[in-house]
C-alpha cells in the first residue's frame, strides 16, 4: 500500500480515472491543514477531490459521492482519513 502522500495522490488519481473517467479531476493533498487531527497521528491523509465524470449525468448528488467511494473502497480508513468531494458542474 501507499506509504507517503504523494503516492496515495498518485493512487487516487488513478482509481477514479480508471472507475469514473472524469472529463476533469484534481485531487489535493489538505493534510497541512490538518496537523494535530486524530487522522494526521496515525499516519493517513487527508484529501479534496474535485470531479466532473459523464457517469455522474442524472444522478443525485449522494450517488455520485457513493461511485467515488466505491472507487477508493480499500483506501477509506487505511490512507484516506477524510476525503472532501466537490461535484463540478453538477446540477
């Protein structure tokens, strides 16, 4: 598994690429901001995802939240402490 962030970026990027095929993503490492938090001491990170995908074409908003947790089953609680999601161009 990922040790550093980096790589868990790298990891992130890829899963959602390859489950979603997002027309665009970015994904941020806001570990700093989290120093001190519960997650920061056991190591994991924390995350921003901000995602446009043609999968997400008429679904609700907790749907398309559940495919990208879908994507990054394995990584929730063992490197992604807290994964923040934005829906781009979601109506």
């Amino acid at each position: 598994m990922a040790v550093d962030n980096t790589q868990r970026l790298a990891l992130i990027r890829e899963r959602l690429e390859i489950a979603l095929k997002p027309d665009s993503l970015d994904v941020a490492d806001e570990s700093h901001k989290h120093e001190g938090h519960a997650g920061a001491k056991t190591g994991m990170g924390h995350f921003a995802v901000t995602i446009q995908s043609p999968l997400f074409a008429d679904k609700k908003i907790l749907a398309c939240h559940r495919l990208i947790y879908q994507a990054l089953d394995d990584l929730m609680n063992t490197e992604i402490h807290a994964l923040r999601i934005t829906l781009k161009n979601h109506l």
